[in-house]
C-alpha cells in the first residue's frame, strides 16, 4: 500500500473503540450474513485500523485479508469522474457544455410523461444534456434494475446494460439515447448510467479507448497494481466470490470466482460499474483525493478542481431532488458533487458525520467516504448483493465516528 501503519492514538482514535468494529463484523459473519468483512480506517496519512473477519470464498476456504480483490462496482464512479476531469481541466470542454458537442445521438431528445414501455407520451427536453448533469446524475437517465417505471423497462428491453451487453461502449450509448429521459435535464436527481456515458465521453475527447485512458493517467500513475476490469489467470485465487442474501438471512453464491466473467477481457469497460481491486489500491485513490489531487509525488487533479468536485452541485440534498431514500441509506441532509456524495448535513441525516464529507458505495455492499475536516478515509470491502440487504454502511460510520478522540 506504501501507506504507513501507526497505533491509533498517535492519529487521535481510541484503539479499544475501534475494536468494536471486530466485534460487529464478527457477528455478521457468525450469524451467516456475510461471507467475510474487511475495513480499512485512515487518517492524517496513516492506517489506523485494517482488519477483516470471515471468507473471500466459503467453498475453498479462503480468507479475506489485504490481498484479496474484489468487484467494486460503482466505486468505479469516482475514477471515471477524475478521468472527465483531468480532461476539464486540460480545457477540453466546459461543465455547462452540451454533451452533444460530442455525442449528437443525444440530440432532440424527449422526457416521458405518461404511458408504458409500448407506448408512451413524451414532451421536447427543455434542454441539452451536460456534463455537470451527467457528473450530478440529474441528466434523466435511469437504470434497467432499478425496476420502478416504464423507462428503465425500456432500457432492459433495449439491451442499455453496461455490465453484460456484448457491444461496443457507443452502441450502448448509442441505445439509450434513443430512449426517452425520465426527466427534465437537471431537474431531478436519479442514479443512473451516466458515469457509463462519462466513460464514453472520456474515449471520445481523448482519442483513445476508455480502459486505456482510466489505466495510463489514473490507476497506474496511482500504483494501483491490483485494479482492472478483468484479472488475469494468476490473479484468480485472490478473487473474492459474490453472494446474494437469501430471503431466510443466509448467503447464495452468485459468481464463482473460478468462473467469473472477469476473467476474462469485458466487452465494455463499465466507467459506472466495471472495476475489480483491493483495499489498498482504493485506499490509494482515497488518499490523493483527500491529499487535493495527488499522491506520493503524482498529481492528477488540481487543488481547486477537487474542491469543485466535492462542493454539493444540487439545489439542496438529494431527497429534495426526487430520491428520498437510494440503497440502504436516507439521502436527507446529503447532496451530490461531481462524482460523490457530500454530507451536508449530520443533523439532517440522523448519523455521525462532518459537513463536507463525500462518499460513495458499490452494489455488492462495498464503501468508502472522505472526510477532509477529520483527515480520515474509512472502506468496507464485501460481496453482498444487493447492497440495501443490510445497513452495514450506517452500522460502520457510528462505529469509526465514535473512536475519534481528540
């Protein structure tokens, strides 16, 4: 990890408060709900606390620990967003700009108003999809999972699935833009596919494939050696197995590691969902995120470019943007920034936190925030899906909250 080990008093956390986390994760793991738990906690610079409970794969045996690799699902967002803004910042476009100076299949666009996915009424979009809309998730996008409206039917329909079509990156893009918005552009908020488009954007203004461009200016200049969207033959045996929760509280396997399709070259690199890595890569990206853009002599992003990306971007918090609650998590007195989540609100939220705060999860129960005021990094790594299963998130962020002392 190249990151230094220290006592937890010498960063200010209380060694004994944090064992509690042990605990936790030891009767999760003990009441069957999770195959193995690790958690990582950092601050001033420092790991404080790594440890993990349980089995990365229950059928070989296989403890969890530093080494094991996992799908991090939309923990991809982040990178994706630091890769769109890298290529800000190079002046390649503006946040205000329309998409289509790039992508015109999303020209014309309509909203739906009414209707089913066979037919359906629609209204002209007010305005032109951008970037910011795209980096807030207040484009009008949706996602064929969430499974809540006629929309994201027509996306399953359509075959707008970043994770499993055997298409080309645009021609998925390509067949969402020919579907109907869920909502005026910027006017809602709704998680959605837009950090896949991002990633097609990244491939159209760079000139090169998105995998390459994620690999030669943000994972390997990050040293973040364990991070990909396939693994290689030798890195199987360190590949986490995924379960799902069954509706008796026990586990289900869901992707034999052995015979994952990630072992294999994808036919998308998903920049909304697409990467496996370790705790101590993300712990990597984490740190150059909180150290304002670089790490360890590497800068990828300047200073104020950071803090635009992590300064809450909507009107007011998410649940006033249309989605009160999304996983497991309320989004009261929490907004959105240009690739995270940003507490606004401790009080608000009703959890320990600090204002300013930026966060975000994958959909197999893994997490991660930042929190700039306290200097601390926290990530769970997991593979539970789905990831509203439990409310482990909630759970960690008391238990981390709760050991800082000074």
């Amino acid at each position: 990890m190249n990151i230094p080990n220290v006592a937890p008093g010498e960063v200010g956390l209380c060694a004994q408060r944090l064992a509690r986390i042990d605990g936790w994760m030891q009767g999760l793991v003990g009441a069957g709900k999770f195959a193995g738990l690790l958690a990582l906690v950092a601050r001033r610079g420092k790991i404080a606390y790594l440890h993990g409970e349980g089995m990365a794969d229950l059928a070989r045996g296989t403890p969890i620990g530093v080494e094991t690799i996992f799908r991090i699902y939309s923990m991809t967002k982040p990178l994706t967003s630091v890769a769109i803004m890298m290529l800000y910042e190079e002046g390649r476009f503006q946040l205000d700009d329309p998409i289509t100076r790039f992508l015109p299949c999303f020209q014309n666009m309509r909203v739906f108003t009414s209707g089913a996915r066979g037919k359906y009424d629609s209204v002209a979009a007010a305005r032109d999809i951008t970037f910011r809309d795209l980096l807030t998730h207040t484009a009008g996008l949706t996602y064929g999972f969430m499974e809540s409206g006629p929309v994201d039917a027509m996306y399953r329909d359509r075959g707008v699935d970043f994770q499993t079509a055997e298409a080309s990156l645009a021609e998925v893009v390509e067949r969402a833009a020919a579907l109907p918005l869920l909502a005026q552009p910027g006017s809602a908020w709704n998680y959605s596919i837009a950090t896949d488009v991002l990633g097609h954007l990244v491939a159209v203004i760079s000139g090169m494939p998105f995998e390459r461009f994620l690999h030669e200016r943000v994972i390997g200049p990050l040293g973040m050696i364990d991070t990909g969207f396939h693994l290689p033959a030798e890195k199987l045996s360190r590949f986490a197995a995924n379960y799902a929760a069954t509706a008796e509280g026990g586990l289900h396997l869901i992707d034999d590691p052995q015979q994952s399709r990630y072992g294999a070259p994808r036919a998308i690199c998903s920049g909304g969902g697409g990467l496996v890595s370790t705790i101590g890569d993300y712990l990597r990206f984490c740190q150059m995120m909180l150290n304002q853009g670089e790490l360890d002599g590497v800068r990828l992003l300047g200073r104020k470019t950071v803090a635009l990306m992590t300064a809450n971007h909507l009107g007011g918090d998410m649940a006033s943007m249309g989605q009160p609650r999304f996983s497991e998590s309320s989004y009261a007195g929490i907004g959105f920034g240009l690739g995270f989540s940003v507490m606004l609100d401790p009080a608000q939220a009703q959890i320990l936190g600090t204002p300013g705060e930026y966060a975000w999860g994958g959909a197999a129960s893994t997490a991660f925030w930042i929190d700039p005021a306290e200097a601390m990094v926290v990530i769970l790594m997991t593979q539970l899906m789905p990831s509203s299963s439990y409310p482990i998130r909630r759970e960690l962020r008391v238990l981390t909250y709760q050991a800082v002392v000074d």
